[in-house]
C-alpha cells in the first residue's frame, strides 16, 4: 500500500510539474542550487498550501491514474528531466519518470542519478536509512532493449527502489517527502561509453550465420580464393557478359558483310563521278557544236532551250577556269609548297581537303541554281526577259567565281601530294597516316542517321575521284620533268595511296554501322537508290541523290594534259603543228567517248539488274 501511496504522489507531482512547464515555458529553465534557507523556509510554506488544495483534488477518484502505470508508460518519449517534488523542475525536451527514458521504436533505460534530497516538511531522512539504502547517488547505466519484458523489470525494479525509499520516511504519508532528482544532459557525456543498440538489419553475426557465403573474401586465405576463381567459370565474368545470337550477328556483320558492300558502294559511286566527268569532256562539246552548227546553217537565232543554255553556262564555266590555271606557274607553287617549313605538308593536304569538300557542297547548289534560272529563261514570256537575263547572268557569274576557286584548290591539293610522293623523307607516309586516321577520328565516334550515313559515303565517292585526279597529276608531271627510272616507284607509291584509302573507309564505316546500328542492309539500299539515279528513277528525295560537280577536277586535269600534248608536238611549221593538234584532239575525244559509253551501257547494265533483284527480293518477302 506505501508503494502505492508513494507511486500516485510521484505521478501526480510529475504532472503538476508539467503542467507548470507548459505556463512558464518561454522562461530559462536553469536548475539551481537552494542554498538559502529563508528562500527555501518560505518557498517550502507556499508549496504546502498549494500542495494542501491539490490534495483535495488528488482525493477524487476521477482524477486517479491506473493502478499498472506501465500502459501509459509506453507513450512518453523523454530525454531529460530533472523532477523536484517540493519545488519547480527545469524540464527540457519532454518528460522523464523515475530515470526511464521511452523512445518511439524502443524502450531503454537511461543513464540517471536518482539522490535522496529532503521530506516534503524540509527535514532529512534519517543516516541510517541513508546509509542502508546507498541511496547518496544511484547511478544506472543504459541499457540498450527493444522488447517489452525489459521494460516491466525496469519498472519493477524503480518501484522497489521507492518502496525502500518510503520505509524510510516512517511512513505512507511521509513516502511523498521523496525527491528525485533525474539530470539528464540534451548533449551526451562525452566520457561515458555507451553501448549502441543493435538493428536486426545490421547485426553481422546473424547475417554471417545464416549466409556465410555473404562475403566471400572473409575468412578464405588465397589458395582458397585462386582456386575458387579457377573453378568458378569464366575468367571475364566480371567484366564481360554472354553473347546472343544477335550478337554474333554483329560481329559477323562488321568483318564480313558490310566492308565489300560498302566497298562496292563507293566503287559504283566513284564510277558514277567518272561517268559524269566524261559526259563534261564528251557529250558537253558535241551538243554545243550541233547547237552551232544549227545555228550557222539556219542562220535564225531561236530561244535556246533548257538543256542549250545549261550546256552553255557548264562550257563557259570550264573555258574561264582552264585559261586561269593555264596563267599558272606550277613550279613556283610546288617550290613554295616545298619550301616553307612553317608548316607541314600533311597539314596543308588536310586543310586544302577540307575546303575542297566545302566548295564541293556550295558548288553543288550554286549549280542548282543556274540550272533553275535557266529553266526560267527559257520558258519566260518575252515581257520578263531581261529580268531573267540578268539573273542567270547574275548565277553564271557566281558560278564561274566558285568554279574558279575550287579548281585553284584542287591543284594546290595536286601539288601537294605530288610534292609527298616525290619527297624522300617519309613525308607520303606522313601524310597518308595524319589525314586517314584523322578521319577515322572524325568520324568513327559520332552519332549519325541513316541520312547522314548515306551522304558520307557519297563523300567518300567523291574523295576517291578527286585522288585519281590527284594521280593523273602526278603522272604528267613525271613525264614532263622526272629524269631516269620512276615508273616503277610511282606504281608503288600510288598503291600506297589507294590501299591505304580502301582500308580506312572499310573500318570507317564498319564502325560508324556497328556504333548507330545500321545493317549490312542499309548499304544495299543506298546502292539501290544510286542505280536508280543512274537509270534516271526518280527518288523519294533528292538528299539521297549523289551530288557531283566535275567542272573543277575537269579543269585541273585539261592543265596537266595540256602541257603534255605540247610536249609531244612536232617541231614544224604552223599547219602541220595545227594538223597534229586537230589529230590528237581527235584522238582523245575518240578515246574519251569510248570509255563515256562503255562505262556508262555498264553502269546501266548494273543499274538494271540490280534494281530487279532487289525488287524480286522484296517481292519475295511480301509473299513470306
């Protein structure tokens, strides 16, 4: 019954303090020390008279707390109090109860001192029961918990310790003399070690006992560990996965399929340039001098039609860009090219490369557009006629001017790899190195479209033609100017250039599919399109069109022939020497023409049969 008695005061008086936390608590909370006893003989008859009306109220069975405090327990959540039964307590962060500390995931006893101050009239218990208890300083440690039992001894073990401390009083009456004093610190002691309470998640020896296997490399020594690694499977398991079929097909695709489709591609292509080449050195001339000639035996000026006045702007574009580079001194080029230092030949070849496929593209339009203006001149109405006179005067002005300076960067490109093969320190293989593996470099590691793939192999077409032009130049500088055995060094030299060219497009765009996931297919129907571009087809779009200016290779390579022809001219008079020009002109245009027609029946021939295959396959898969 006294602990009973004494348990109910020391609730009721704990939450009184609360209550009085609640109306003072902007105020400093600041434990001190009652060392004055007048303050403390008057402050001890106010709290009596308050403590005697509460009382009366404590007296009411309504406002009785349940006889197993344990339930309520189990909703505090403190973590420090010091609690004084005679006067005010400096509560911070909550509420404590007897030294325990309640958490919301678990139940632990906290570090608490709990001392034996006065009775609630100010006298001190007696010495003896004092010193029989120790109860001077409690001290408990914390006790790390997570179940419901330890804090049902915890509890009971507090209630024997208040019962002792009521005995001690001398009775039930004197058992609310009791005062506890829990000092808790917000901040913990820095020289206590605390023992931390273990999650079920983080506790290793459970883990390690029901999977041993958890960290392999534990308790293994390294015998254990190479053997395990010998028999374990793959050695690059770790860095490597297995493959599927689809995998093998991509392999398969890059070493094998897709280079000779892609090599055929651009040989087809680079026949297609040749093809438009011949037809400016071929059919070009023989339409303008029927136009001519019509024109001189009707004696009747008519309208030209489209294809007169594109036949016209090409011829005057050609005539303007041969007696330019005819006015040319080669040699002081090439000496210039050879004897600066400043910077290297393979810079200059890549630099002169790049703007060759710069006026390449801007040739391709400005052509585009006379073609366009010419269509308009010959279909306007005559009150427009000077409007569409001066614009294709105009686009043919233009024209001439970006004709002109892409011939002068051809043949300063031409020099330049002819100063490469003649030089003797390496420098072709310098060059060669440099400008392939710079493309490869590129090109290889972006990201393309199928479009954009398409076009780059148009590119290469074009670049391949440029470099046969590029030998062409060479050769007839050899004949005019080389001096003992060169022809055999020459062969060589250009199988260099031509094998190293073949190989690097090969792995450029074998990579460039293997990276944007293009199949050896997409290269069949790129192949499809350009032979339906050779037989005239028309396309879904003219961006799958292979674009190709010859006028500026056409007038480099009339320079380098030209000198050859005079070399070989006989040294007679003026009518034999117009003879034996009018003879090899004739002679070359016969050579040229033969070679326009058998290359082209052959590209129509090609262009045929692989557009009906390609139509049968895709019938046969529609029938699938």
């Amino acid at each position: 019954m006294a602990l009973r008695n004494a348990t109910r005061k020391l609730s009721f008086e704990i939450l009184r303090q609360s209550l009085s936390f609640e109306e003072n608590e902007e105020q400093s909370f600041i434990h001190r020390t009652k060392s004055d006893p007048t303050q403390t003989t008057n402050r001890n008859k106010k709290r009596k008279h308050k403590a005697s009306k509460k009382k009366k109220n404590l007296l009411d069975p309504s406002n009785s707390i349940p006889e197993n405090p344990l339930t309520d327990f189990q909703s505090f959540n403190s973590n420090s109090v010091s609690v004084d039964l005679n006067g005010e307590a400096p509560l911070e962060n909550g509420l404590a109860c007897s030294g325990f500390e309640f958490n919301a995931l678990s139940y632990s006893v906290t570090e608490s001192v709990c001392s034996v101050a006065a009775r609630e009239d100010g006298s001190e218990f007696p010495t003896s029961a004092r010193e029989g208890f120790n109860f001077g300083e409690l001290r408990q440690r914390a006790v790390g918990g997570g179940s419901y039992e330890d804090l049902i001894a915890s509890t009971a073990a507090a209630a024997e310790v208040v019962d002792d401390a009521g005995k001690c009083g001398g009775s039930d009456d004197s058992g609310g003399g009791l005062v506890a004093s829990v000092a808790e610190m917000n901040e913990p002691d820095r020289n206590v070690v605390r023992n931390l309470v273990k999650e079920e998640s983080l506790d290793w020896n459970r883990l390690m006992a029901e999977d041993p296997n958890y960290l392999f490399s534990v308790d293994k020594s390294p015998l254990t560990y190479f053997l395990e690694e010998m028999h374990s499977g793959n050695s690059l398991r770790s860095t490597t996965t297995l493959g599927d079929e689809k995998e093998r097909e991509r392999v398969y695709d890059t070493i094998f399929r897709l280079p000779w489709r892609c090599e055929l591609l651009i040989d087809v292509g680079f026949f297609v340039c040749l093809d438009s080449f011949l037809s400016l050195l071929t059919v070009m001339p023989t339409r303008i001098m029927m136009t001519m000639w019509r024109l001189l035996k009707t004696r009747q000026f008519k309208r030209l039609s489209t294809i007169e006045l594109s036949d016209f702007g090409c011829f005057l574009i050609m005539s303007c860009g041969v007696i330019l580079l005819e006015r040319t001194d080669i040699s002081l080029i090439y000496h210039m090219i050879r004897g600066q230092g400043t910077i290297k030949l393979y810079v200059v070849y890549n630099v002169l490369e790049i703007f060759d496929k710069l006026c390449q593209s801007f040739n391709g339009d400005v052509l585009k557009t006379l073609f366009h203006t010419a269509e308009g001149l010959s279909s306007c109405p005559p009150e427009s006629m000077r409007f569409w006179i001066w614009r294709f005067i105009c686009d043919q002005v233009l024209a001439v001017a970006a004709s002109i300076v892409h011939s002068f960067i051809l043949l300063a490109q031409a020099i330049t790899l002819s100063t490469c093969i003649v030089a003797h320190n390496n420098a072709l293989f310098a060059l060669l190195v440099s400008n392939n593996f710079g493309e490869i470099k590129s090109n290889v590691f972006k990201r393309y479209s199928k479009d954009n793939v398409h076009r780059l192999v148009y590119f290469d077409s074009v670049e391949r033609f440029h470099i046969s032009a590029f030998i062409l130049f060479v050769l007839a500088q050899n004949v005019l100017e080389a001096e003992g055995p060169w022809f055999e060094s020459f062969l060589i030299n250009i199988l260099y250039v031509y094998v190293c060219e073949m190989i690097i497009d090969i792995i450029k765009h074998s990579f460039i599919a293997k990276f944007n996931d293009l199949k050896p297919i997409a290269y069949s129907d790129f192949l499809e399109d350009l032979c339906k571009q050779t037989l005239n087809m028309q396309t879904e779009g003219s961006k799958k069109n292979l674009t190709f200016v010859p006028l500026a290779p056409a007038c480099v390579v009339i320079r380098v022939l030209t000198p050859v022809y005079a070399a070989n001219l006989p040294s007679n008079p003026l009518p034999w020497r117009l003879f034996w020009i009018l003879l090899f002109s004739a002679m070359t245009y016969v050579m040229l023409t033969s070679l326009k027609v058998l290359i082209g029946m052959g590209l129509q021939k090609h262009a045929s049969w692989y557009v009906n295959r390609c139509r049968r396959r895709k019938h046969h898969l529609h029938a699938d």
